[in-house]
C-alpha cells in the first residue's frame, strides 16, 4: 500500500508535511504559486504587518571549509509590500491551490490592527494564522516579535485576542532565546491556541569584518545581531521540539522548524511529535525544488518501516528522550576498528590521544597501519567514530559486563551497584 504523506497541523490538513516556513521564499504569491507546483504542500506566508523598509545588504553566512553553508544569518524584516497587495496575493494563491495549506503570519501592535489583519486574512481564505513571537531583531526593539515571545504573559494575552477573534486555526511560532521553551508552550496553550510552532530564528552575530572591523552583514559602517537559522540551529530545534513534546501538561500540535535540509531531518522532527515540518534556508540556498527529494525520501522512509500514514510514527521518539539521571550506567560500549577497512589515517588516534581518553595506539613497527585499540581503557565515547573519515570502519561495540542496568537515580534511591569507572581522565 502506498503511503499516505498527508498531515494535518492543529487542524490545518496539506497533502504532504513540508511547508516553508515565512520568509523570504514566501515573500509573493508568485513565488508561493511556484513552490507548490514544485511540491510543497503548505506555505506560511511572510509576516505581515505594518511595511517596513528593509536593509542592504541583508544575509550572512557561516561555512564550512568545503564552502558549504553551515549557518545563515538574516536582519531582513516583515514585509515591505503593503497589506492590499498581501491579500490580494494571497487570496489569488487559495484560488488556484485549494489543497494546499496556505498559514498568513501575523504581527501587529494594537488589538484593533490584530482584528483588522485576522478578519483579512479569513477573508482572503487563508487556512490558518501563525503568531510571529520570535523574530529577534529590528521588530522586537519596538515592542513585538521576540518581545512578546520572551514574556509569557504578553503571549498568553495576544494569543488570546487572536483566538478569539479567529474562526480558522491560530499557530504560535515561540522563540528559542528564552532559557526554557516550555513555561512559553504552555503560555500559548492557556491563550487558546490550536498550535505552536519552533523555533524562529536565534539572536546572534554570524562575523566580523576583520579587515573592516565590523560584525557582519554590513549595513553602510555598521552591524547588528541578526536570526541564525540553517543546518547549524536543528540541534537546537530537535531540543526544544522535545522538551514540549515530553511536557505531560502540553498538549498542542506542533510544527517543527529549524536546520531542516532533507528527508532525514524532517523525519527526526516527526519523530520528537512534529505534525509537519517548515524549511526556509535550504530552499533559500538551492531553491523550491529540493522538496521533490524530501518527498521521495519519507515515502521510501515510510515503506521500509511500514509506515502508512504520518501518524503511525509521529511522536514515536519522544517516550526514548530522557534526563540524564534516568541512563544505564552499567551500558557499556567498546571501539572496534575494521581492518580491512581502515585506510590507516590515524586521525583516531590523534583524537583519542589529545580529546579522549588514550585508548587508542598506533600500529607497531612494520605491522599493518592498523590503530590498535584497548579495550579496558576504552570508555566508549565515540569520539574515534565521529572523526574516521570511512563510513562503518570503527563501530561501537556493546559488551556483557556482567552489571544490571543501573540509573545514577537508581543507585541514589535504591543503591544499585555501578560498574568500576575506567579510562586515563575518567
């Protein structure tokens, strides 16, 4: 049977989970209008609210030494476009693709222009409203995105107007600079939302000019702290999607955003109790197409875990997610090297030696340029595993060491026995 991709977020239903997150690649209804016939079975529209005058230049990046872009930074506001134009766009979009999920973003000073901009937005046929309460720069030095985000009761008390107000589903996209993502969750949940979505963008300064001495991206002399986002903030993301996925008193659909660049990852936040994904910097990057892989990919996912709907594994990592306090101490891993495989690079042993716990020696004199690994030393940490350079060559072996499983909690409330510690830095 053929999987069935279609999911449905805080009751608004798309025919597959990807969708673009409000940005720039939904800046027009042109450029929606083209994502969807490329795939993407949902769209959150960029914030509207009242225009602004954006700033040249705009983006920066953070990459890697192979040239890829590990992290994106952007100071770039809402819209520019007026609120008639934005409309008019968006109710033209509906027309033409009633499917597809079509979220308006909002973010506004006053009650009266909340009002005025959900009663629009409905008007248009929009499927949903998202809260912007998290951009991190420009809009929240007066007063609104990540100001808003970062003050649970202001939360509470907008998304409570919007709800409302609303006939359609309210989405709170929440911010990640807060220390705790969950009292801001539940905030959202009180207001009466249908859903929240995370994370925005984290507040940060991607470079400095070293031979200009200025942070970067450069506005004329100046610089300013901007949204980090890209394949760098997932793990952040992944995070914070768990912490309210796990929350007994959370209740709400959630939307996962945040470093999403292909099938895998977007599987990753299903798994933690994502109902659907958004994307902006890889489609920023390489363009609306990329989703076509995304989708072959959680088909393929989804048939060889027989998986027939997105419910059947949404969510199904969560109850593995736990405190530190709750892991076996008593598990026990080894490294183990594949000969046949090894190329000989020693970069494990250097890892090991100068990052781990030196367990790992070069091969003797005249035997084959093996690293050689001890095994009683060895904590199992996989630091030689992240650093090989061939794929499978080093695996991390459990081992029978004769100890129960056994919880640092455990052995504090029941005295369970821990097996001997081990290792040169233990």
């Amino acid at each position: 049977m053929k999987p069935d991709l279609t999911a449905n977020c805080a009751g608004i239903v798309s025919p597959n989970p990807f969708w673009l997150a409000s940005a720039p690649p939904t800046n027009t209804g042109e450029q929606v209008m083209r994502a969807f016939e490329a795939g993407w079975g949902g769209a959150v529209w960029k914030t509207l609210g009242q225009p602004i005058q954006n700033v040249t230049s705009r983006f920066g990046a953070l990459r890697h030494p192979a040239a890829r872009t590990i992290g994106f930074n952007n100071i770039e506001l809402i819209t520019d476009r007026s609120l008639e134009v934005n409309f008019r766009e968006i109710a033209a979009v509906k027309k033409r693709f009633p499917e597809r999920a079509v979220v308006v973003s909002l973010m506004f000073e006053t009650e009266a222009e909340w009002k005025d901009a959900i009663e629009r937005s409905i008007d248009a046929g929009a499927d949903g409203l998202e809260l912007n309460f998290g951009c991190p720069h420009g809009m929240c030095e007066r007063g609104m995105g990540s100001a808003v985000g970062q003050e649970p009761k202001i939360n509470e008390r907008i998304t409570s107007w919007v709800s409302a107000l609303s006939s359609i589903p309210v989405i709170v996209k929440l911010t990640p600079n807060v220390h705790d993502i969950r009292p801001h969750g539940l905030a959202a949940q009180r207001g009466g939302a249908d859903g929240v979505s995370l994370i925005n963008t984290v507040k940060s300064i991607i470079g400095v000019d070293i031979d200009r001495l200025i942070p970067q991206p450069i506005v004329g002399d100046l610089g300013t702290n901007g949204g980090y986002c890209g394949p760098a903030v997932k793990p952040i993301a992944l995070h914070m999607l768990a912490a309210l996925s796990r929350d007994e008193r959370f209740h709400l659909p959630l939307s996962g955003i945040g470093g999403i660049s292909n099938w895998r990852d977007a599987v990753e936040f299903l798994l933690l109790g994502a109902s659907c994904v958004q994307v902006c910097t890889e489609v920023m990057l390489h363009g609306y197409r990329v989703v076509e892989d995304m989708l072959d990919g959680l088909e393929g996912y989804m048939r060889e875990h027989q998986f027939y709907t997105l419910e059947d594994f949404v969510g199904r990592a969560v109850a593995a997610c736990s405190d530190w306090g709750d892991l076996d101490l008593n598990h026990e891993l080894v490294a183990r090297i594949d000969a046949d495989q090894c190329i000989g690079c020693y970069d494990c042993v250097v890892a090991c030696a100068d990052g781990g716990h030196q367990c790992i020696a070069r091969a003797p004199d005249g035997a084959p340029r093996v690293p050689q690994v001890d095994e009683e030393e060895c904590v199992g940490c996989n630091l030689c595993e992240i650093v090989c350079p061939v794929p499978g060559c080093i695996t991390m072996t459990a081992i029978d060491n004769g100890f129960a499983p056994a919880s640092w909690n455990d052995h504090l409330t029941h005295g369970a026995r821990l097996r001997p510690k081990k290792g040169s830095h233990g």
